[in-house]
C-alpha cells in the first residue's frame, strides 16, 4: 500500500495564544488512536515553532545558514503524519477528520502527497 505525508500548515501569528484546548487534544488522540488502530498511521508529530528553526540553503554554489523566526513565511509546516492507505482518496478522507477535531478559530491546511517509494 502506498505511503502519504500529510504536512500540517499553520500561521504562526494565527495560533491562538493559549494553543490547542484540552478539548481539542482529546478529540486528537482519539483520532490518532483510531488511525493507528487501523493500521493508517504510521508516525505523527508537531514541530518547534520557527523560531527555533535554522534552514540552511543552497544556492547558486553557495550556503547560507539562517535561524529562525522566519518573518517572510506566512504559513509554516507545524507539524506532518505519514499514512499509509489504499490510494490518495483515502489519505484525504483521513486528513479530513484531522482538520474537522480543530474548533473553528483554527486556521490549518493540510497538504498531502504520496510517499515516492525506491525502486
């Protein structure tokens, strides 16, 4: 079966102040228990705020190390899932429910793409 990362896109100048509510990581981990359970998720995790980010570029023969924040980025991976479902239509049902546990004053986008497995 084919593999999917899920990339979690927030603001970060959107997040509410006091983060997720309890309700909304309860609704989460019965979600992920779920998925898990059906065998569809393989690995989840949030990541650090950019702030605590460093990219590291390579351009034009040369790198460049930059750290965070990154002012320039208005949406920001917060977070990815790897899935593992029968085609992308069902990874896209499963990101779904992911997005519908959040209240409505979240703002999330959830990019999904197939994993490109080696030869």
């Amino acid at each position: 079966m084919p593999r999917f990362m899920t990339m979690i896109r927030i603001d970060e100048n959107d997040v509410p102040a006091e983060g997720p509510s309890p309700e909304l990581m309860e609704r989460m981990g019965e979600l992920i228990e779920e998925m898990t359970k059906a065998g569809v998720l393989l690995e989840t995790a949030g990541l650090t705020p950019t702030s605590e980010g460093t990219r590291v570029r390579w351009s034009g023969g040369k790198l460049t190390v930059t750290d965070g924040p990154f002012t320039e980025a208005k949406e920001v991976i917060g977070g990815y899932a790897i899935l593992q479902a029968r085609d992308q239509d069902e990874a896209i049902e499963w990101t779904k429910r992911f997005l519908q546990v959040h209240e409505n004053h979240w703002t999330v986008t959830s990019e999904v793409r197939e994993i490109v497995e080696p030869a």
